[in-house]
C-alpha cells in the first residue's frame, strides 16, 4: 500500500493543486488534522473535495484548530477515524484527532483521560491486524513534539498507550517545527510537518515499513 500522509493544511489550496500527481499516485490519503485555518465545516469541505478531484480515498482526523463540525463533517463522508479504526487491505488504521489542553484553549482541546479513550476505544476495532497505524494529531510527549522554544508538548496519553499497546506507525502532525520521525518505544513516530509549508510523507507498507518525507519547492506553493 503506497499512503500519501499529510497534516496541517490549514485552509490553503495551494499545496493540493502543486502535490496533483502524488495525490493521483496514492493508493490512500491519510489526513492528520487542521484540515481548516477557521476551523470550520464549509472550509473543510472545500479542502476535502479540491483532494477528491485526484483521490478519494481519504481517511482522516481533525486537529485542534478544527471545530466539532469539522469532526462531524470527516464522519459524515466516511472518511472520520476519530475514536475509531478500520481494517484496509489488512492494514488495521485507528486515530485521534484534536490535541491535549494547549495554552489558547483551542477549539478541539481534550483533556489527557479523554484522549485515552478515543484512543482505546479506535484500537479495539484494528488490535488484530498484521500491521497498526496510528493516526493521531498530537505527537505523543517525548517524540517529534519539540517546540522551537524547547519545549516539548505531546501528548502523555499517546506516549503511554504506546507504551503499552503493538503500534508500528504513528503519524501525527501538530507541532510544525518537529517534522521528521524516530523511534519510541516499538513504534516509529512520525511528524508529517505541515502541508501548509508543503511537507508530506510517502509511506509504503509491505511486509515492511518505509517512509520518505518530501516537500513541495515553494515556487509552486506560489503559483
């Protein structure tokens, strides 16, 4: 399975219409939330149908900056794994979408034990699968959550059901800066970056893992 997996839109169009081809070449796209810059269900349904022009193989969370609606709305069009998983081609995908408690009370703040059990409750669904992917719009805290302040933000809740659970992919979004992917614990973490700077992941699943992280030349975000 060839996974295009993005993160962070945040409104723009721009990295859609300059990323056509790889969105054409994918076998699934994977969202990884803030789909919106005013987190609402109009703008997410604009993004979401420029993507279905090259795919429509979609499955996808909402991030912090998304409202409700925008939850609501990925749902509706079969494409939400909120508190949710799903078995393709054997590949079980399970997600979480907006983040823990931020400073600026954002409008899809969680609290730590509520992001728990979407958590559990999106695995229950996938734990069987060969191979489990995560999706999960915050980081979990101590991987790829690193603020250019230094700081790190993640989520403790992610970080201990990693801990705890067979994960092989996480792949989150969220912190902009800690794009890149590491090792915590049995699971590679990976931080897409985001799309609104023209980063993305091409992930192939096999009987293996690979990922390469690729970025759209900033000429054509221009266009």
């Amino acid at each position: 399975m060839k996974i295009l997996a993005i993160s962070d839109i945040h409104g723009s169009l721009q990295p859609i219409e300059a990323g056509a081809k790889k969105f054409r070449e994918a076998d699934l796209i994977i969202i990884g939330g803030d789909i919106t810059k005013g987190g609402f269900a109009e703008e997410a349904r604009q993004i979401l149908s420029h993507i279905n022009q090259y795919n429509t193989n979609i499955i996808a969370v909402h991030g912090n900056w998304d409202r409700g609606e925008v939850r609501d709305l990925l749902k509706e069009w079969g494409y939400g794994l909120h508190a949710a998983g799903r078995i393709i081609d054997g590949i079980g995908f399970f997600g979480v979408g907006g983040s823990n408690p931020t400073p600026i009370n954002t409008p899809s703040d969680y609290s730590e034990e509520e992001i728990s059990e979407f958590l559990y409750a999106g695995y229950e669904t996938v734990k069987h699968a060969e191979k489990i992917v995560l999706i999960s719009h915050a980081p979990p805290k101590g991987a790829r959550d690193r603020m250019f302040l230094g700081l790190r933000v993640g989520s403790k809740s992610v970080a201990e059901f990693l801990s705890q659970n067979r994960v092989d992919l996480c792949i989150c979004g969220h912190i902009h800066e800690a794009h890149g992917q590491e090792q915590m614990h049995d699971t590679t973490v990976l931080n897409t970056g985001s799309f609104i700077s023209g980063r993305y992941a091409i992930i192939d699943i096999t009987d293996s893992i690979t990922i390469k992280q690729e970025r759209i030349q900033k000429a054509k975000l221009k266009n």
